[in-house]
C-alpha cells in the first residue's frame, strides 16, 4: 500500500496480535500518521526496519524471541535513523537505563494515554528531523568540533549546557554563577536559560518578578520566532546578564518540545557570546535536545557513592549519544567536603579526569540565595567564587588573573534577606 510521503511512518513492534491492533486503530485517527508494518517480535523488528525505513518504530520491551532492547540496539547501529520509543509495563530506572544505553529516544510506561503516545511519536520524529538537518550542513573544512560561525563569518556564540543524572549536586547554582562570571570576565553579553522547565528554580535564586516574561511566552510562535520576538521574552538582571526564565506551571512546560529549545539556543547564538543553559535530572526528548545543541555539557557532581554511581551511567549514556570527552566535562562540586570520595578515587573509578572543581561554602552560598544576589557579586573574593572565576576562564578562554576581578557589583548585592514562595 503507497503512503504519502510526507507522513511519519510508523512501525508497531509488540508480541500481543491486540495490542498491535489496538495501537495501529489509535493512531489511525491522526491524519499525519502512517502505520507501515507490524512486527510480533525483535528478530522481525530488525528484519521490518531495514526493508521499510520507518521514520518512528514503538518497541514493546518484554518479547519471547528477541527482546526490545537487544533488538533496540541492532536498529540503533544498523538504521540509525530509525528513532525507537519503548514501550513497557516496568516503569523501574534500571529499564529506563538499559532502553536509552541501548539507544531509544523515549520510554512509556504502559498504560499511556493517547496524547502521551501521539505526542511521544511526534516529538521524537521532530528531533530526528532537526538532527538530520544539523548533520547535512557541513562544518567548514579544518574547523575545530563544535565550533560554529554566522553568516557572514561572525563567530557565534557558545552553548553551555549543565546537566547532572542526580538532583542536589548545586547543578542550578553553578549555572547562575558561571553565567555572572563569564559576563563580568569578558564583559560580553551573555544569556542565563532555565532550562528547567517544569520547575526552574532560576527566577528565584535570582529575586526576580514572578510576573516576568517567561519561555512559555512563545508557545504557539516558536517556528517563527526571530532574534527579536525571543529577545522580547528575556528578562534583564542587575548582574549584566539576559535571563530566559522557565514557564510559570508543569503544565505549560508541557506544551514546550525539544525542537522549541533548539531554535531558542540557536537564535540566542546570533546575539550572545554564552549561552549557560540549566537543565533537570532526566533524560527525556527536550533535555536530550539541550545537550545535543550544546558545544560543553558539564556535569556536576559531589564526592560520594550514590553520585558516582549515577555520573558512571550518565556517562556510557553520553558514549551512546556520540559526545567526547571534550564536550562532557565533569566538575567535582564541595570538592572540600569532609568525609567525602577523594576526586583521584573517582577519577580511577571512571577512567576520566575531573578538569573542574569547585569549594564547599554553604554559609556563602545559603547568603547569596537568602538575599537573591549571585554569590560571585556577593562574595566575589571567597574561595568558591575564585573557583567560579576559574571555570570560567577555562570556558572562555579568558586570562585567569582578569577571570578573578569581576566589574563592579550591582546595587541588588546591598539587598537583605527576602522571603520567596515557589
């Protein structure tokens, strides 16, 4: 049967004949889907796959013949262009682990709703499109990975994403005070985006107005939104630096796709030197998007057992993604820290140097976010912000001795203490 070329071929893999009737009848009524083939088992997923190029197969996890996940990872090296969404009725982190080392996009946790498979499918088949048209513009010969330029030979800006596989490792904090640092550093414009989206932390630890302008100003807009409509949602800080917030609801996150946050990131690199993006532990299409379009992801993470243990599998993720080690960078954060892991431990454990570590100074930073003042404006001599100073002339390329000497503080570091509710 001939299907329209422009519609996203889908291909059905699940042991159970009614639950591969059940989704093909589902997903019928979506006019821009097109269901390919069906496949009862792993073995005739891979056979299926590289006869009929689906543009998204779903894959049941728990099969008799082959399993998804082996079979997952035969597609992934042979069709990589064949995006897989698994499917299980475990929703436990370790097949969530297996299923994105193996190389799936997305995972649902059975039993779905309609909107949760059909938005799945689209935002899969939508980040498989923006990277295949990444890859087909070819980077001028003998310029170096990552590396970016605007028309006209204008050097665009740098993309610094964080990201940490385990919450409470200050992955938020440093991001605030990398993006104050690089601005006071090298004096050039720099924008903060909370990429946090269902609960960004940002515009409070910045004492910024609840009622501002946020991300979620752009839905319904982002395919047209141009250098000036995206400058309009950004929110001047008395530090110097640009902050895109993240939207005010879980709910209005909801309704922002990893292709939304890759057109914001790569219009910002018009106008911006750096772009220091926030992120969330998880590992879903738009966090996976932020990282993609990132030139550095670093990766914070402290001096203990349960955060080596997360940063270990983070990084065969980031193998399976195709990231080196010059784009993931670890950073070890409360490297001080009494009682903890020495990095030299950690650094054998993963058989990867740490290039980046950072002091424990809760009093300091307790201050600094009491008072809504980043703590390289607050406390700009204290140990930990030296070490913020110092990353970021790492990640700029600028002087160290002129990285420790910031502009003149704003006037919000006077401020007192604040009460905030988010």
């Amino acid at each position: 049967m001939a299907v329209a070329t422009d519609k996203i071929r889908i291909l059905i893999v699940d042991d159970i004949a009614d639950t591969r009737d059940n989704l093909a009848k589902l997903l019928g009524f979506e006019p821009d889907f097109a269901i390919v083939g069906a496949a009862a088992g792993g073995q005739e997923a891979v056979t299926l796959t590289k006869e009929l190029r689906p543009n998204v197969i779903l894959m049941d996890i728990n099969m008799p013949d082959m399993d998804g996940i082996t079979a997952t990872e035969i597609i992934s090296n042979t069709v990589p262009d064949a995006p897989i969404i698994m499917m299980s009725v475990q929703g436990e982190q370790d097949y969530l682990r297996r299923s994105m080392l193996a190389g799936a996009r997305e995972f649902l946790v059975k039993p779905f709703s309609a909107d949760e498979l059909v938005n799945a499918i689209r935002h899969v088949h939508e980040l498989e499109k923006v990277k295949r048209a990444r890859y087909a513009q070819a980077a001028p010969a003998g310029a170096p990975p990552g590396s970016a330029a605007a028309p006209g030979g204008t050097e665009k800006g740098k993309v610094i994403t964080l990201f940490s596989p385990k919450g409470g490792v200050g992955r938020t904090t440093i991001a605030t005070n990398l993006a104050v640092a690089l601005h006071h550093s090298t004096q050039k414009p720099v924008v903060l985006v909370d990429g946090s989206l269902p609960f960004g932390d940002i515009g409070v630890i910045l004492n910024m107005n609840p009622k501002a302008k946020t991300v979620a100003d752009l839905v319904g807009s982002f395919e047209s939104a141009d250098a000036e409509v995206i400058d309009s949602v950004l929110v001047s800080h008395s530090s110097g630096i640009k902050v895109l917030l993240a939207p005010p609801t879980p709910e209005s996150a909801e309704l922002i796709s990893g292709a939304n946050m890759k057109h914001v990131l790569d219009t910002l690199r018009e106008r911006y030197a750096f772009i220091v993006v926030d992120t969330w532990p998880s590992f879903q299409e738009v966090v996976l998007t932020m990282m993609d379009a990132a030139d550095v992801v670093l990766t914070p993470m402290t001096l203990e057992i349960t955060s080596l243990k997360n940063v270990r599998v983070f990084l065969e993720i980031t193998e399976k993604l195709g990231y080196g080690e010059d784009k993931v960078q670890l950073i070890a954060n409360r490297n001080d820290s009494s009682g903890g892991i020495k990095a030299s431990d950690i650094e054998a454990s993963l058989g990867r140097k740490i290039p980046h570590t950072i002091v424990s100074d809760g009093r300091t930073l307790v201050l600094a976010v009491n008072r809504g003042v980043p703590f390289v404006i607050s406390h700009k001599d204290s140990p930990v912000s030296k070490d913020l100073f110092a990353l970021a002339a790492k990640l700029s390329g600028a002087p160290a001795e002129e990285a420790a000497a910031p502009a003149k503080p704003a006037a919000q570091a006077r401020g007192g203490l604040r009460l905030f509710a988010r």
